[in-house]
C-alpha cells in the first residue's frame, strides 16, 4: 500500500482522544475530543471544507469536572488547550 493510500486510509477512520487536567492522580477534569478525518460524520463537509481542512477538523464532544473542582473555569481552560 503507498504512503498516500495508507495517511487517506487512516484519515477516514474517527479518532477518539481526550485531554486532562489532574490534580495529582486525581483527574479534575476531561474534555472529548474527536478527530473525524474523512469520516462522513465530519461537520466539515456541510460546510465544504476542502480535503486539506477536512483533515484539520476537530469536534469538540463532552466535557466533565470534577464536583470538587468546579467553579475554577476548568473547562475553558481545556477548550484553550485544544483549540
């Protein structure tokens, strides 16, 4: 399989990730993220995103705090650190 076919083949496949604040081993909070790719649930395409952007789309999912951690804009904290 060349290079090409196997990044496209990856590329249609939705990638699930997360990013983390911990407090120790504690986690205070969590934000789901999903990497679409070419996956046709990609919001991108209702906006005819070219391939290029398609690739760079990002879904922003879920987002949770700890009851103990609330209160210290922890959640905006992780959409910074993703977006």
């Amino acid at each position: 399989m060349s290079d090409t076919k196997r990044l496209l083949s990856h590329a249609r496949r939705a990638v699930d990730d997360y990013q983390m604040i911990e407090d120790g081993d504690r986690i205070a909070g969590a934000f789901h993220i999903i990497h679409p790719g070419l996956h046709p649930d990609n919001y991108g395409y209702e906006l005819d995103f070219s391939q290029e952007d398609l690739l760079r789309v990002i879904h922003m999912d879920s987002a949770a705090v700890h009851p103990e951690y609330r209160g210290h804009k922890l959640q905006r904290r992780l959409m910074t650190i993703i977006e």
